[in-house]
C-alpha cells in the first residue's frame, strides 16, 4: 500500500523531485567533501589551491570537489527553485480557466 502511494506521488510530482535532487546535489557533495579533506589531511585556501599530506597526488581533485561543491550550491539552489516555480507557473497556466 505504502509503495504504491509513493509510486503515485513520484508520478505526480516527478518535475518537482528533480528540481530537489539537482538543487541539493552540490550541497550534498559539500557535506560529503569535509571528512574527504580531514581524511586527505589538507590544507589551504582558495587563493593558493590546496595541498593534501596524505595524498598529494590527489590535492587537485579533492580542491575541485570543494569547489564546485562551494560555487554549485549559489548557483543551483537558485536554479532549481527558479525551474521549479516556472513549472508550477507553466501548469497552472495549462489548466482550463474553470480551474483556476
């Protein structure tokens, strides 16, 4: 019973859960990037770049995912949530004017 009720509100409701997942998703590898520079053990800041004692090798890729990680989180929340309004202006507009 739970399943199927899930199943009709992810049909229903599909648009809106993508604008979710792609809003969240720079936040989320945020999050996820902190206990990979405390693991790499690095350091830095974002004018010099960073340097990771642990593994110098991966200093690049792991200033990267902080990066886009910081700049993906001003640019798709906004994003999303605009994407998002402007499909619920979309469907609202679709309906017959009795609806509205």
């Amino acid at each position: 019973m739970r399943a199927a009720a899930l199943r009709r509100f992810a049909v229903r409701c599909w648009f809106g859960l993508l604008c979710i997942v792609l809003g969240l998703a720079p936040v989320l590898l945020l999050l996820l990037s902190w206990p990979l520079l405390r693991l790499l053990g690095c350091e830095g800041n974002e004018g010099s770049g960073m340097q990771c004692a642990a593994a110098p090798g991966l200093s690049d890729a792991a200033y990267s995912v902080l990066m886009i990680g910081a700049w993906g989180s001003m640019f798709t929340l906004p994003s999303a949530l605009m994407l998002y309004l402007a499909g619920v202006g979309v469907r609202w507009l679709a309906r017959p004017p009795v609806q509205r």
